[in-house]
C-alpha cells in the first residue's frame, strides 16, 4: 500500500484566482520561466506546490507606489 498523496492540480482560471490576477497574466507566467505547468491531455495544468512557491517567492506587489509629481503648469 502506498501512502503518497495524490498531486492537487488547478486549472488556468483557479489559479487566477489564487494568484488574484487574470488567466492571461497566470499563461505568461508560464512563457517567462516563472510558473511551471504540466500538459494533461489538451490541457495544462498546474500543481498546487507550485503556485504555492511562486507566491512564496515572488516580491510583495502591495509596496507604496511613489508619489506623483505635477508637470507642466
């Protein structure tokens, strides 16, 4: 008997929503190198461990943007 667990995979749109971004932005992830996704039939699929380590290695997005400056008048 065998006790690994099964791999959670997630589709394009789920981990969009994980990620709080657009199914876009998850597939150009992908082309960059920067999420990994495995083919499943026609699909492509995404482990759960992966999505997982690209949040925990990617940089804070929630940092205060710089002030604007007026120009022109």
């Amino acid at each position: 008997m065998s006790t690994d667990l099964p791999i959670l995979v997630l589709t394009v749109d789920e981990v969009a929503v994980v990620l709080r971004t657009t199914p876009t932005t998850v597939v150009r992830y992908v082309h960059r190198g920067l999420l990994p996704a495995i083919q499943v039939g026609k699909e492509r699929r995404y482990r759960l461990t992966d999505v997982e380590e690209f949040i925990a290695c990617r940089p804070p997005t929630c940092s205060p943007r710089p002030k604007a400056h007026n120009v022109g008048r």
